[in-house]
C-alpha cells in the first residue's frame, strides 16, 4: 500500500485518548512509508494525523 486516505473529525473529540491514537497512528504511516491522502484540515484529530505524518518524515 503507498497511500492511504484518512476521514476524522475537526475536534480533538471528548477522551484525551483520541487525538494521542490520532498521533501514533500517523507517525506509523510515516514509518511504514505509507502516504497520507485528506481533507487538508490543520485542526482536530485530522491536524493531529497529518502533523505526526509531517513529524515522522512522511
């Protein structure tokens, strides 16, 4: 797989535990070489995906 196409909210949802899967899921795409394919958001679970990808060095 090189891409992947992620949908998540613009909040950071209600349990702290969100945005920190929100996290660790992206630094694992960017580990794994797999690209992210979204919405273009910066804010919400989706700005937290797509920074930990950018983190990582995806």
């Amino acid at each position: 797989m090189k891409r992947i196409c992620v949908f998540c909210g613009s909040t950071k949802g209600d349990r702290e535990e969100y945005p920190q899967a929100a996290t660790e899921f992206g630094a694992l795409l960017a580990t794994h070489g797999i690209g992210l394919v979204y919405g273009g958001a910066s804010v919400g679970l989706m700005g937290s995906v797509a920074d930990a990808v950018l983190q990582a060095g995806g």
